[in-house]
C-alpha cells in the first residue's frame, strides 16, 4: 500500500502577521514576517512534487475537525474564544506571540482535522501510513490556551479520535526541536497514550520538558522526555532512539503511533541550536517504520524556507519506501561540519533519560 499524503492550500493562508519572532511590531520593533510563514512548508509541498514522488502517494482530502472532536481535549471557553477572535479579524491563541488574522479557526480546524483524515485512511487500509502537511502546528497547544504559533493539538484531536474507533493505546514520538509540553499535558494523568519528546534542552516552553517530568497519578511513566544539549547532531538522536525511544515504544506496544514531525532541530533552523541534516530525519523515519507500528506523521515547527524543503523529503521518502532522484544540494556542507558524532554529554544526556525511563509501567499499560 502506498503512503497517503495530506495538504491543502487553505494551510498556507493562515495568516501570522508581521511580528518579529512573533512579538507584536511597533515601537523598536519593525514589521517583519512571523517565523511561521506559510513559504517554508509551500516549498516543502513544492518539492515534493517537483521530484516526482507526490504522483506515487495518495492524496487525501482533509476535513474540518468538528467542535465536538476539539472539545475532547480544549476546553469550550478556548475553542469559543478562537472561534470569535477569527470570526473577529484575528488576535492571538494565548501566548501574545501566536497572532493569527481573520478565517484562522476554519484554517486551524482543517489543520486537526487533516491528522484525523490521516487516521482514519491509515485505520481503513487505505495506506500503509501517511503524511498531514498541516499548519498551523499543534503540539504546544494546551487544553485552554495555544502558545508557540499553536491554536489546536492537531496530535492530541486525531489521537482521540481514534481512541473513539476503539484503539485502547497510541503513541506518540516528537521529534520537534522544541518540547511537545502541550501533548504532554493533555494526556500526562492517561496511560493510554504513551507522549515521548525529543528536543533541545531548556529551549521552549522555558522550564519545560525535564527528564523528571514523567507524568501523574496513572499515567506515571507515560510521559518521556529526552532533553538533549544543544549542538546535537545525528549521533545523539539515534542514541536517543536505540536507548529511549525504541525500548519505551516496544514495552508500550501501541495499536498507532503519530510523529510530531518538526525540522527545527536542523542546522540551518534559527529558532534552535541543533545540528540534523536531512540524512538525520531519513534514518529517524526508518528507525519508526521499522517499529511495526501504524504510523501518521503530523507536521509541526520548522522554519528554514531553504532547508526544510529536503529533510521533508526525506521523510516522505522513507515513508513510502521511494527515492527520488533528488538530492540534497546542502548535505555535503552539513556531513563536513564536525558535530555529528555522539559525544560524552550527549552520551550522558540520553543514559539520564534511560535511567529516568520505567518500562514495567509502560508495559503495564491497560
């Protein structure tokens, strides 16, 4: 079966405004564009097309997520709070740096509801797993409140909806430079979703994401964060997966496992100090197909327009099992820069987050 692949134009007409890194302009602060402006992930649609792969995956027409589907994880006072902003002329989710304008909570509801067509094509058999290509992005969303460019959980939404069609345990591995703490949130008490996050230390949310954030009451053990240092590349990801991901996800033995897919941790990403590459994301798809799990991958953070473009691709190849003749005319550079080989810190950052691991809980789950 072919890999499924969601996008919509309406996705690049969320409209984030000229703040500077998200913050209001005036003043000091001349108008500049958001970080999340739509050309990064236009260009990722882009080059999927240009190299021939978008005619080997399955199209899916994404629908808008219902109330009723965002009211099982946001409460109704946030839901109607971006329903009258956006019907309004705009404001912001909830942090004063997410700004949105006129028409963003329709946009923001196909968003959800794109990862949720996701699931039901990849539950059905239509495809073997597939890609939702939506914005805006959704992993820092909280129950009453977006923040980090986030309005909804497009994750969280899709995870329930198929817990709705009877799955009993779903996974979750974001990879997003930036910690996943609205996932988190929302099902830390729930042993039935198992939230692992990746990302780089201290970053965003501050205070957020410590290794000895595990989760509460039942779903103690649930919650896995692997906080890394900045700089690191290649080597300390798949140390994270050989050593976290991969053990915690086989203990757990999910029915479904989603992707928070964000390529901020790449080199050339200026909201992070990381260093992925394009062959990075390749491998870490690899490592998550070869986990014999269902899987859906949900875009999130990125924010080269130049870069983003070939660690999607990757992505998307790897899912579908296909590679194009494109190339990645910036990998070469990026392999020459020392950074890519585990070091001693980073070695101990990921022993901290296996220590800190409980898999008789994980395997406990009901």
């Amino acid at each position: 079966m072919a890999t499924g692949w969601i996008c919509h134009e309406r996705y690049f007409w969320y409209d984030t405004g000229t703040g500077p890194l998200g913050m209001p302009s005036g003043g000091s602060l001349e108008p500049l564009r958001h970080p999340d402006h739509p050309d990064t992930k236009r260009r990722f649609r882009n080059l999927v097309e240009v190299s021939g792969l978008l005619d080997a995956l399955v199209p899916l027409a994404p629908r808008p997520a219902t109330e009723e589907e965002l009211l099982r994880v946001h409460t109704g006072a946030h839901v109607a709070r971006m329903r009258e902003l956006s019907a309004s002329g705009g404001g912001d989710a909830g942090d004063g740096e997410s700004p949105f304008g006129a028409g963003s909570y329709d946009i923001a509801r196909l968003a959800a509801g794109g990862v949720i067509t996701a699931v039901d094509a990849v539950l059905d058999g239509a495809v073997a797993n597939a890609y939702a290509l939506v914005r805006p992005p959704g992993h820092h969303a909280l129950p009453d409140r977006g923040i980090g460019f986030c309005m909804f959980g497009n994750i969280a939404v899709a995870a329930e909806h198929a817990r709705a069609r009877g799955l009993r345990r779903i996974a979750v591995v974001d990879w997003d430079v930036h910690h996943g703490n609205g996932t988190q949130a929302i099902f830390e008490a729930d042993p039935g979703v198992l939230a692992v996050s990746l990302h780089q230390d201290g970053l965003f949310p501050l205070g957020s994401g410590a290794v000895d954030e595990r989760g509460t009451g039942p779903g103690k053990g649930f919650t896995v964060n692997v906080p890394l240092p900045p700089g690191s590349g290649t080597g300390a990801y798949l140390e994270a997966f050989e050593r976290v991901v991969e053990p915690a996800v086989r203990a757990f033995a999910p029915e479904l496992l989603f992707v928070a897919s964000g390529f901020d941790a790449s080199t050339y990403d200026p909201l992070a100090r990381m260093g992925l590459h394009s062959g990075s994301y390749r491998q870490m798809t690899e490592r998550v197909m070869g986990l014999g799990v269902p899987v859906v991958v949900a875009h999130e953070g990125g924010y080269s327009p130049e870069y983003v473009p070939f660690c999607g691709l990757a992505v998307v190849e790897a899912l579908a099992g296909i590679r194009t003749a494109v190339t990645d005319p910036f990998l070469e550079d990026l392999l020459a820069i020392p950074g890519q080989e585990l070091t001693v810190h980073q070695r101990e950052a990921v022993a901290r987050a296996a220590a800190a691991l409980d898999l008789e809980a994980v395997r406990s789950a009901p």
